[in-house]
C-alpha cells in the first residue's frame, strides 16, 4: 500500500525531509484554514475586502493581515480602483500563482465532501458537459497509478 | 476567468458558506502542517511512533499529540504489534480515509515545487511507464475543464 521510495528517498533513514519536501514549504507559506478561505473566495470571484471578511466570516482585522500574506506570497495582486465620486480603493486579484493552488483546495474539498458529509455541500461540475470534476493523480501518460506504483525519487 | 457560481451559490450575497463548505471542514480537521507532514510520511511507509516523530522533525509530545488526533479523526489506525522479549508496542496504519487525502497532499506539493522551488525536491514518478505524476481537474466524462468551465452548485 505505501508508496515506493527510491534514490536518496529510499536512504533517508530518520533524518527530517525538512526543506527538500514541497508539501512542506507550500503548508508553512499557505496552509492555513483562512488562507484556504480567501482563496477559494477568490476563485468565486471575490475581489474586494469587504465581500472577502464577510464571505469568509473574518474579522476584518484578520482578512487584511491573511490578504497582506498572500500578495506578498504571490498568489493574489493588489490593484486600484476607483468609482465615481470616491476615494481610490483596492481589490485583490488572483496571479498563475493563485490560480495553480486550485487542485489543491478541492482536493481538500473532495475529501471533505467524501468523509465529513454535511446537507448543502456544493457540487463542482463542468459545464460543457455536466458531469462531476474531480482532482486526481494522473501520469503525463494518461495512467492513473495506484499508491503502490508511485516512486518517489530525490 | 473565476468560477462560476449556479443555484444558491450564485445567490449568497455576503453570507458566510460556513460548514457548507467542505474545504473548510477538511481544514479544520486536518488542516495543519504537522498533520500533513505525517500523512506524507504515512505514505512513504512509516508505522512507528520513533521514526515519525524523527522524520518531520517534531517533538515527542507534537507528534504523540497530532497522531493522537489522526487517529481519531480516522486517518490512521493504532494497531498493537510485540517484537520477541518486548512489551506490546503501538503502530500506525494508514485507512482508506488516510490514503483519500493522498490527492490533496500531492496537489500542495506540486504547487511548493513549481512556485517555491528547491534543490534536491523528491519527483513523482508512476513506475510502470516512468512519467511524471501530476494533480489534475478531470470530468468524469475525461475533460480537463479550464478554471471558467468550472461550475459549482448549492
């Protein structure tokens, strides 16, 4: 069932992955839950800082200090805006960066939806077709490997 | 390029999605660094208490603590295991709740390899055909949906 280890992998011993582990760097920048939030507003379109703490059910103390992280991330850009007769204002935008933590926010979601069930989840589908999205492991050769025939290599 | 919103997602105004949401519900059970550090390591293989703690690096208590709550929240299962002349000892084995998470660990990790790169990050490999594993959307009818062929429905 585990996934095979192979190079420097397989002689890892007990020493900690630390830094050489992507899943690792990724969490420490992005992964809280209010992060997983805001972005997932902003997939919804959000773009403005009002709609984000209330989308979110933030204090708005808490939204800025979460949007201030992630456009020093990279993942969201802040622009200026202004409507007639106001002040110049600015709403946050999603970058490539953002747009391509996707599959890992509904990864997350699938399996949310999977094993913590809850009435009113909602679905994601496409539309051309109709029929349910899912996020998966897929080779570039259009396999979709088992866990036991993943190999790890570093 | 947001995703579009159908049904009562598209009519939500600024209310919260609150426990609607499964990503937050995902997140607020699972939804640490440590947490997913040992997952990856459930993955790789690792059952013991020892070799955990050692390979993500933490303190006894962080790990008992967090594996503890693995546990409970079903991820990993504590099954009982004795070497000759020892006392009776406890590992850990991953559940298929454990192993659905799998997709959602490796889409975190391929965005900390694109975006935060680092000498020495492990690849993904299948290893009948030797490409590269990849996280990706897909319809069930095979389509892999652009961000705004992207429905979500309440």
């Amino acid at each position: 069932m585990p996934i095979q280890l192979a190079g420097k992998a397989a002689e890892r011993g007990n020493s900690p992955a630390g830094d050489h582990c992507p899943v690792d760097r990724a969490m420490q920048l992005i992964g809280s839950r209010s992060t997983m939030l805001l972005m997932r507003e902003a997939y919804y379109g959000t773009t403005r800082f009002d709609a984000f703490a209330a989308r979110v059910g933030m204090t708005e103390a808490v939204t800025a200090k979460r949007l201030r992280e992630l456009v020093a991330a990279g993942l969201l850009e802040r622009r200026p805006y202004q409507e007639p007769g106001q002040r110049t204002r600015h709403e946050y935008a999603l970058t490539e960066r953002g747009l391509d933590l996707m599959p890992a926010l509904f990864a997350l979601g699938q399996w949310g939806r999977k094993h913590l069930p809850h009435d009113g989840t909602p679905m994601l589908t496409h539309d051309a077709c109709g029929a349910p999205v899912r996020v998966e492991l897929r080779c570039t050769e259009g396999h979709r490997p088992r866990p036991e025939e993943l190999v790890i290599t570093s």
